[in-house]
C-alpha cells in the first residue's frame, strides 16, 4: 500500500533531504525546531492549527523511522534514514521533466526496452508510467517515442530503477509513417 504524505510532511523531508541533516537543540525541543522548517503560508488553514499538525507530522514522520535525532559532538542533528533518504529521493524524482526546446531540431528520440519480467517487474512498470507521465507515443509495446533531447531524464530514471542495461535511445531522423506520432505532439 503506498503511503501519502501531508503537504508538511514533504517540506520537512525535502527541508532535511536538500541540508543533509539540521542541528537542532534537543531532542523534544528539536521537533518544534523542525516543524519551523515547515512555510505555514504556504499550506492552508489558520497558522494556530498548522503549527499543532507540523508538529504531529513531525512526529509522525519520526516514528515512522523516516528521520532519526542523534547526538553529534554535543550537538543534536536530524538525518534522513535510509526509508527517508528513499521517500525524499521519490518526492525530487516526481518533479523530474522533459524541458520542451522552443524549436523542434527534426530529430526523434526512440527508447527501447527489453526488460526481464520477474526480477524487475516494478522498474518496467515504473519506466512505463514514466514515459505515460512525460505523454511519450506508444509505438510498439516496448518502443516510445519523444521529439525533444531526453537522454538525461531517461538515465536518471533507468538508473533510479536499475533497469539502465535493459533500456536504450536511438536519435532517428524519421519514422516511417509519423502522422500518428506528429498528431501526438501537436506537430503538421
């Protein structure tokens, strides 16, 4: 079952995620600390009432092994454990897209795939939706289509998901038969 997260519950993991860690004072007093990373102006309802659920998100998330509190030369710090170094790595993933070029250089971006079915079933999965998200052209079963440079994104992807030896990009200058992947994009 995939967990959801409150809007607050991203800032703090992002806020920790993007630093490493923050030191706080203590430990009780470090989750007040930590939901002061939270921008209440940026979530709705009264600040009272955010403040208190920062503060339970805070301790949700702690609980939930997503961040640990530990002494470091005299100092506490918070760090992300694996779970939320895991959870912050998905959450900057998911802001992860293709910049659209203001002009077309002619050129598709094939990808191809040839992913093995039981031992990485998730990344196959995971790379198709990718490629729905980024509104790639289905143009057989394993082979998508993209007019804009996207080799970065699609690495980062495939590494992501270790599936990187099974997926290829060919840069081709035409497709037999492109009115349907032109009509796509929007392209005459």
């Amino acid at each position: 079952m995939k967990e959801r997260y409150s809007q607050a519950a991203k800032y703090i993991l992002l806020a920790i995620g993007l630093t490493g860690f923050v030191v706080v004072a203590a430990a009780a007093p470090g989750i007040l600390q930590i939901a002061r990373l939270v921008d209440h102006r940026r979530l709705d309802g009264s600040r009272k009432h955010m403040r208190r659920n920062t503060v339970q998100t805070v301790r949700r998330l702690q609980e939930s092994d997503m961040f640990v509190i530990k002494e470091k030369r005299g100092k506490f710090v918070v760090e992300l454990t694996e779970k939320g170094r895991q959870k912050f790595r998905e959450m900057e993933f998911a802001k992860l897209q293709i910049p659209k070029p203001p002009r077309w250089d002619r050129k598709w971006r094939v990808v191809i795939f040839d992913i093995p079915d039981r031992s990485f079933k998730y990344g196959r999965d995971a790379l198709r939706s990718q490629l729905k998200k980024w509104k790639f052209y289905q143009l057989q079963k394993s082979v998508w289509v993209c007019p804009w440079p996207c080799e970065k994104e699609m690495r980062a992807v495939t590494e992501w998901h270790e599936i990187s030896s099974y997926v290829n990009i060919i840069t081709a200058e035409k497709i037999l038969d492109d009115l349907p992947v032109r009509k796509h994009f929007g392209m005459s």
